[in-house]
C-alpha cells in the first residue's frame, strides 16, 4: 500500500486568501479552464507550494514580487527541484502580469500546446 501524505492545506489556503493583486488578475485568466486545461492555486508541489500548478501537464506558473528578488537562490533551488521532477516552470514578474496580462496568458497557452505535443 502506498504512503499517503497529508497535504497542508491550513498554508494553502491562507496562501490563496492572501494572493497579491497580480496573483487575483492571473487566476481570473487561468481559472475556470479559460485556456482549456484545469489550473489550481498555491498547490504544494514537494516541499513548495506552487502559485498556480496544471497537473495534467505538470506545468507551474510562479509570480514574482520583490521577497524574489532578495531570495534568488531559493527560487533557483526551487525550480531545479521541479524540473528534476517532471515539472515545467514559467516565471513571470508581477509587474508583467499587471501591466500586460493578455501578454503573459499568450505565454501561459503557447506553453501548454508545447506540452500537449
């Protein structure tokens, strides 16, 4: 039998309540299944928690504010992790989200006809 582990959902869910505005403006794009595949919000991923995860093609779409900019390491540390385990990982400043979001959604849908083929 397999080992079953519990995920945190108490810190995904505060996670999720706490989202930056970048973060609410993306999800109004990627849920629903606006670009035809099922995205979730601040899902633990290993040892992270994604802000949003497509687990049909194990895509990852991280946000990033200024806490990245002084945490670099980690979040090299931390997309290394995921690409060793099967995961694509696109990056995106939050500036870009809230500047040119049609932009970053154009990305988000190229990347996800790359991963279907």
């Amino acid at each position: 039998m397999p080992d079953w582990k519990p995920r945190n959902t108490r810190r995904a869910r505060g996670l999720r309540n706490a989202a930056t505005p970048a973060e609410r403006s993306l999800w109004e794009r990627l849920s629903r299944s606006q670009l035809g595949v099922k995205f979730s919000r601040q899902m633990p991923v290993g040892p992270w928690f994604a802000d949003f995860l497509c687990r049909e093609h194990r895509l990852v779409i991280e946000l990033d504010g200024f806490s990245h900019d002084v945490q670099s390491g980690r979040d090299e540390a931390r997309d290394r992790w995921m690409n060793e385990h099967g995961y694509r990982v696109l990056r995106f400043a939050n500036r870009d989200v809230m500047e040119n979001v049609e932009g970053v959604v154009l990305m988000i849908a190229e990347a996800i006809e790359e991963l279907r083929h």
